[in-house]
C-alpha cells in the first residue's frame, strides 16, 4: 500500500484537493477538484477557523507565552492555515481579515511591536529592551503571503521594511534597542552569525520564499544558507510547523515560536527558494526524512497523530519539487553547532 489511497481516503476535502493538485499534478478543470473545491466550505477544519472570525475581519484564539503583535498575530496565523488548506485571495473571509491586518500597518511599512517590554504609547526609550524585532513585520507577511497578497503593494512596503533589517552578513537579528543589535539566547543563536537570531531568521525566510519573485533573491537565499548551517535534525520536530498551521499544535511563543528546528520545514524552504539537493547537507536532510518513512509510505506525528496525513502530503510536496540542478551554492563552513559553546579554560 501507498500514500495514495490514504491521503485520498481523509475525510477532509481540502486535503483531498492538495493531493490531486499538487501531488498528482490535476489541473484546475478536472472534475473531482472542482467538486472538492465546492466541498471545501464544508470541511470541518475550514468551518473550524471561519467560526473564529469577528465583525472587524481579526480572527480570535487561544495564545500563550507572548503578546507579540496581539490580535494581528492570531489574524495571520489563521490566513497561514486558510491558505495552506487552499483558500483563495477572493474568498471573503479572507479578503476581511487581510484588511484588517493592512489597517494595523505603520507608515514605515512594519507592523507595530505589542509585547512585553516594547514601546508602547507614552513608554519611555530607555525603560524598554527593544525598539524593533524583525518577527513584528515578517508573522504578519506569513499571513498575507500565504493569504495570496504578497505582491499586494502594501505587503511590498513590509518586505522593504523587513529587508533593511537584514544583517550585513545575511540572517536577521533578534532585535534592536534604539540602533543596537541585541545578542540572541544560545538556543536560536544563528550559526556564523554574531547577532542572528533563529527565529527571526526563520520567520523573514519564509516570509520571503512564499513572494514569486523575491523568493530567490540574495536575502531570502543567505538566509537559508544560516538556516542550513545549524544541522540539528530531531525526530519529535519532524512536520512540528504543518501541526502548528492547520491548529493541531498551540499557537505560543515570541522569541521560542521557532525554536523547534522541523527539517520539513527547511525542506519546504528550500524547494521554495530554489536550493540544490548538491548541497550535502539538504541531501542529508533528505536521506533523514526518508529514513523516517513509514511503511505505509506516511510519516508519523507521534503527539497528535491526527497530523500525519497533512505533514505526509507537505513532506511529500518538497521532496517533489527538489532539484539536483540549480544555480544554488553555499557560503557557510560546516562546523558544528553548539547553542553555548564551551569557554576555554585560561589556565
């Protein structure tokens, strides 16, 4: 027995359609898709999400850990999982709750910081730690790009944002108080990088491989490339980010909302950005994930086994779309990672 007949045989319609789409390649007039997409309103994690939706277009839930970004947080979290169900700009529920989020952008083309210790209204500079983190701007582009509005000219202004707050050396910083970066915590501290932030790296990374175009631009590939150099493959985090996005796992975290490092997810990057199954270490990432393949062709999410399917259906896209022949090269040394590196003894 194959994937096939499984994916196939999953009650949800929306799953259904991004096998026969995506997976085996049925064009948008085949008739089963069209019945799927006409089902697709009626898909019980559809109908879950909709159900969430307020007057103003903002979508509510449940978030723990961290204030960042608020109501705009949760509103682009839901246009990520609308999205990646198949949802299209023109649906209405989705038109609504990207206006609202545009209604949340500052003149600068960022979102606006809501966290503990940022600047807020009538805070003082120097009572605050940070004045700008580069995750504020790139979870609100997830939703909007996952959403279909990523070459809208509003999300354009928030990715130039995002790009001047790009690291020199490539990789985005944690933040910054006033014009100084911040050191970031050894758990989501970017390989080779003295200010790199894996979180925020790995927000603005995939905020960029979902734009047509700036998708394989020098950012979003330097970026990667940071990405690739940390080399810690962990079974349990295997599919973590599709569990996130279709609502399985919490919605928690600020600085820790990257802080699983999901090799699936990395693999969907790099199939978006282009990179080349000639680099040794997307090849190994490769040869990881098949390891773990079931006999039944699935991958299982052992915490909420629920999530298979779907983290199946995404495994299976990047390793579709992989290429050994691209114009994709690596500028990092591989060397390995260690989130506190020991200190040498002076004596």
């Amino acid at each position: 027995m194959t994937w096939a007949p499984l994916l196939l045989a999953d009650p949800s319609p929306s799953l259904r359609l991004l096998v026969l789409r995506d997976l085996l390649h049925r064009p948008e007039t085949d008739e089963e898709v069209k019945e799927l997409r006409a089902l697709q309103e009626h898909d019980p994690l559809v109908k879950k999400f909709l159900a969430l939706q307020d007057s103003d277009g903002s979508f509510r839930g449940e978030e723990s850990g961290s204030s960042i970004l608020g109501r705009i947080r949760l509103t682009s979290q839901t246009l990520m999982a609308l999205g990646f169900l198949g949802l299209g700009p023109d649906h209405p529920a989705v038109k609504s709750g990207v206006e609202f989020i545009f209604s949340k952008q500052q003149t600068d083309g960022s979102f606006p910081l809501i966290a503990k210790g940022a600047v807020l209204d009538g805070g003082r500079a120097d009572d605050v730690k940070y004045h700008a983190m580069p995750i504020q701007t790139a979870l609100p582009l997830l939703g909007l790009a996952w959403a279909g509005y990523a070459t809208d000219k509003r999300a354009e202004a928030a990715y130039e944002w995002l790009l001047k707050e790009e690291l020199s050396e490539g990789g985005w910083p944690s933040g910054r108080h006033q014009d100084k970066y911040i050191f970031a915590a050894g758990y989501r501290r970017l390989a080779h990088s003295k200010f790199g932030c894996r979180t925020n790296t790995t927000a603005a990374v995939s905020a960029l491989a979902l734009h047509p175009s700036r998708r394989t631009s020098e950012s979003a590939r330097r970026g990667l490339d940071k990405l690739l150099a940390h080399e810690h493959r962990q079974a349990h985090a295997l599919g973590f980010e599709v569990a996130r996005i279709i609502g399985t796992e919490r919605l928690r975290g600020g600085f820790t909302y990257f802080k699983r490092y999901d090799v699936a997810q990395i693999l969907d990057l790099s199939w978006r950005i282009e990179a080349s199954l000639e680099d040794p270490r997307i090849a190994e990432n490769v040869k990881f994930v098949k390891d773990l393949q079931g006999p039944y062709g699935l991958w299982e999410y052992q915490r909420y086994p629920e999530a298979s399917r779907w983290i199946t259906f995404d495994i299976l896209r990047s390793l579709s779309h992989l290429d050994e022949k691209t114009d994709w090269f690596s500028l990092e040394p591989r060397t390995p990672f260690q989130a506190y590196p020991k200190k040498p003894r002076r004596f």
